[in-house]
C-alpha cells in the first residue's frame, strides 16, 4: 500500500472522528495514530528505544564517546 493512501486513509479517519466525535475524538484519534505509527516503526526496525534518549550534543564529546572515552 502507497503512502498516499495511508495518508488518504489516516485523513478520512480523522475526519470522520471529527465530524461524528467533535473535537476531542479528533485528538485522540491523532494521538493514538501517532503512537500506532511510532510502535509500527519499532516492529519494523525503523526504529530503537535509543533514539529518544541520546543527547543532543554533537560535538566533541559525542565523537569522545564513541571511541570508548568517559567524560570527566
């Protein structure tokens, strides 16, 4: 199946949670379509736990890190 039709099919979906659910069915169909699409990608191994949780820093101590060196 194309992107564009999960697209079509998450978009109608979503329009339909609106029209018949008001605006907080709206939101709650969003929000448990992005952790569906979040847990699909860990499934598929798109994904590792790790991407959350590592720093922002690119630096030098990131590049430290990698060969094996503690920060001090």
């Amino acid at each position: 199946m194309s992107m564009a039709v999960v697209g079509l099919l998450a978009g109608m979906a979503l329009g339909f949670a609106g029209y018949f659910g008001g605006f907080g069915a709206f939101l709650l169909v969003a929000a448990l379509g992005a952790v569906g699409f979040i847990a699909g990608r860990f499934v598929d191994g798109d994904l590792e736990p790790g991407d959350f949780f590592r720093s922002r820093e690119r630096g030098d101590s990131f590049r430290g890190r990698e060969r094996g060196d503690r920060r001090r």
